[in-house]
DNA sequence: GTTCGTGCAAACCGTTTGCACCGAC
DNA sequence: GTCGGTGCAAACGGTTTGCACGAAC
C-alpha cells in the first residue's frame, strides 16, 4: 500500500480532531492492499490476518469513516450485502460493468462515456459532478457454452 | 391497469403451472396501478389498501415471481432496502439516474446512451442484451440555494 | 382428494448500537 | 485525567422460511 494514502488518512484523521488508533491503521492496510472490492465481513477477514483481534465494529466504523474521506466508495452490485470500491483514488472517474449472468464486475473509463453523462445529466437538470456510470449486461460465454470461467470460480468457491 | 398486464402474467402464472389466486391479482393491481418505483413494504401497504387481509410474505413471494416473469424489475437507489421498477414492460430500455444529494430519481431514455452502452459492453467482451444505464449526479438546486424541491418533499414527509 | 398457496411467527443475516473498559492525547 | 475508540453482545430491520390451515384444481 502507498504510504499516500496512509498520508491521506492521517490528514482526515487529524483534520476533524480524531485519534490515531492501532486498529484504524490495520484496517487501512487491509482495505488497500489490493484493488479487489470487498465486502464488511471480507475487510473484517482481511484485517484479522494483520491482527487477529480486529474486531467487527470497528471494521463497520472504520469503513463509515473511509466513506466520508472519499477515499472509499460504495458500489452497486447483486446488492444483499454492501460492496466496496478501493480503487478510486487511483481511477476517480472509473465505471462498473455488472454481468447479470454470472456476476463478474468489470472496470473501465471511456471518455465518450464522460462527456455523454455530462450532456444527460445536465439535460436531466442536475449537477454532473461525482459522475458514475454503471452498466448491467450478459455474459456472452455463459449464454453460447453454458459456462464461463467467472462462473466456474464462484463454484470451486474462490472466495 | 391495463388488462394486458394480466393477460401477461396469467401466461405466466398458467405455464409454470401455477395457481390463479385472488391474492395475486390484488398484488398485481397494487403493483402495476402506478408508474411509482416501490419498495417491499410500500407494496404490501397499496396491496392492504385493496385487501386489507394481504399478508407480507405473499407480498415477498409474488415480488419473486414479478421478478422471474420480467414484469418487474429491481433497481439500484440507495439501498437500504430494495426498490422495485413497474416501468420496464412500457420503457423497456429506460435508464435512471439518482441525484445522491437529495435522493430523486429521473427515468431517461437515450439513444446514444443505448448505443454507447453497446459499445462498450462489446468491448468488454459482454453480450449487451439487457442494458440499463444509471447515473449518479449531484442536485444543482442543492448545491447553489440549500434546497431544492424533492429535499423539501422529502422533509414533509411524502411517504 | 391432492397439491400448492397463504398467513403467521420465528429465524436469518448484514449492520448498528449501548455500555463498560482501554488507550491516545 | 479526560475523552474518544474499541470490543462484546444485544438490538435492529428488511427478507426468508417452517408449518399448519385453506383454497385451486
């Protein structure tokens, strides 16, 4: 993880007069150490590697906290359980495409994409500051051979 | 409600083998009787306002079904609880966005939105059949006055 | 008469919270 | 020493489910 975002953090943290905690810096470690989206419980599993003793709210808490930093976003996927998106501070403008079919999320930024979102969104009558797109579609393998890769590894239970 | 609304779901209810029930109409009606987007427990409460005897979890189990057939579709707001479409079977390819300042949802539809969208997907080596688009953006009205007119409603309480 | 659907209440599960203890400052 | 943070377990809220009764066929 970039000691920049650990920078970031300290920043937020001592901006809006917080402390700095042991347990807040595990967590950081674990949300950032990779770009994979996860999920509460997966950030709670990833933080207990770095110290067994993390607990669960403060995982919830910690997460709150990203949140209102910008340095973590929510994202929009199956949706029974919250997902979260560590990679915008490296791409702030990316977007998600969501296969229907077998749930495999994809990441791309395309400029068209930005200028139509801006020309909709002004249209619409609103602001297109934090803009964001997210596209549902099918996967093409899934549906000509019965199978695709994605799904193959949620059935070997990659996670 | 169009009488065609229940001609599609009588085929539906008749292929699967299933059983016609006057609680399934009186869902079907509180469902489709508007074009407003509406959670699980909004529904149950249109439904008892038809027939006050409506349980919950019939209102739970002919979403399910709804969602199977087509005729309903769940969308992405704010998530804390799900929120459901009745607009796809007239727009089948309307897109939303969400002002996440003050929560409204506009429905849009675009052609080059359609085709982008197509394009993309392709790319992405995805199948775009079912495409649907959401935008987040920020409230203009918000930002510059304080205030804007679905906050407000919101603040009286319109549910 | 058989089988599926309904209604109730309990179970579920991800998330939030009250409270006592601990640690940053 | 003070005040915010942590950890535990209980509470919460939307959704699902087990089971006995009732209705569709």
């Amino acid at each position: 993880m970039e000691s920049e975002i650990k920078k970031r953090f300290d920043n937020y943290i001592r901006e809006k007069g917080l402390r700095k905690t042991a347990q807040r810096d595990v967590i950081l470690e674990a949300a950032f150490s990779s770009d994979d989206h996860f999920t509460a419980e997966e950030l709670w599993m990833k933080a207990r590697k770095i110290d067994p003793k993390t607990s669960r709210a403060t995982v919830y808490r910690t997460i709150t906290l990203l949140l209102e930093c910008g340095m973590l976003r929510e994202i929009d996927l199956g949706r029974d359980e919250r997902v979260y998106d560590p990679n915008f501070i490296e791409s702030p403008d990316h977007n998600h495409l969501i296969c229907i079919d077998c749930g495999k999320v994809v990441e791309f930024e395309d400029e068209n994409a930005a200028v139509l979102i801006d020309c909709i969104t002004r249209r619409l009558g609103f602001r297109p500051t934090s803009k964001s797109m997210r596209i549902e579609a099918c996967c093409d393998k899934l549906r000509s051979s019965g199978m695709c890769e994605n799904l193959i590894e949620l059935r070997l239970g990659k996670k």
